[in-house]
C-alpha cells in the first residue's frame, strides 16, 4: 500500500512540475492564478499522502494551512483585479 501512495504522490507531483511551465508563461494573470490553485491542491494532495506513508499526524495540520493559504490568495487576486477594474473603468 505504502508504494502505492507514493506512486500517487509523484504523478501529484509531476502535475506540480507541469502546473509550473503554465505559471510561468502563462498568457494571462487568471491562467497563472488557476495554475498556482492547481499546484496548490495537488501540494495539499502530496502532503496528505506523506502523512499516511509516514504516519505523521502533523502533516494533516499543515494540509490544512495550505488549503487556508490558496483560499486567501484566491481572495486576495480577485480583489486586486476587481480593483484594477474599477480604477480603469
């Protein structure tokens, strides 16, 4: 079972590789956001995985703040270009 969750943490993680190249060259601020939530949830998704392969109870706790975390950057991009829409418009 133990190598079968690691082989799930590492195609997570190779969608974390992947989700990079689009944050990168992205060709808008919402496609580099989407990537960076997609990299996100797959981070949380390989630390929940560690924490049964390792049997540490912590590793919940910090799943937790990340999915925290990418829900306040979600709020604080849409804010930010709300805000730039107005000042244009």
């Amino acid at each position: 079972m133990t190598a079968y969750l690691l082989v799930i943490a590492l195609v997570l993680m190779l969608s974390i590789a992947i989700g990079l190249v689009r944050v990168a060259i992205g060709p808008t601020p919402s496609d580099r956001m989407m990537a960076a939530q997609l990299m996100g949830t797959s981070g949380i998704g390989v630390v929940l995985l560690l924490a049964q392969v390792v049997e540490v109870g912590g590793l919940v706790d910090v799943a937790l703040i990340f999915a925290l975390l990418a829900a306040v950057a979600v709020t604080a991009f849409t804010r930010r270009r709300a805000n730039e829409r107005e000042a244009k418009g």
